[in-house]
C-alpha cells in the first residue's frame, strides 16, 4: 500500500507498507536511488487473508500499521 506520496520538486517520494503471503509486514520510503528499509519484515498479528483490512495511522513523523484491526508490531 503507497501512502503520503509528495512532489518534491519533481522527485515523488512516498512510504510503503508490504505484506507478504508468509504472514510478515515491513515498511519502506522512496528514495531517488531505490526503497530504504524502516522497519525490516516483521510477523503479522495474524496470518494474511483474503478480506484483511489495512490502514495507516500517521501521527506527526509516527506511523502505526494496522492489519485486520490489531496494530502490525
């Protein structure tokens, strides 16, 4: 999921929240030269599905994941 994409003077940059099919997340923003890691694959409250829910909380320079309703730690 791509979310709080900005134009930067004609360099888009955004954050990445993936989600791979073994039931890990991890979080990467965009840079000129390729994604930088923030927050390495980590384990999902519970295992991905095909009706899961996804959001982001972004509170100042903080982002929460959510997975299915429970926070993505």
């Amino acid at each position: 999921m791509l979310f709080r994409g900005v134009n930067n003077n004609g360099v888009y940059n955004f954050y990445v929240f993936f989600i791979n099919s073994d039931g890990k997340w991890k979080l990467a923003y965009s840079e000129p030269t390729g994604l930088r890691s923030i927050q390495d694959w980590t384990d999902l409250p519970s295992k991905p599905q095909t009706d899961a829910n996804l959001a982001i909380m972004v509170k100042g320079k903080t982002f929460t994941p959510f997975f299915n309703g429970q926070i993505a730690r």
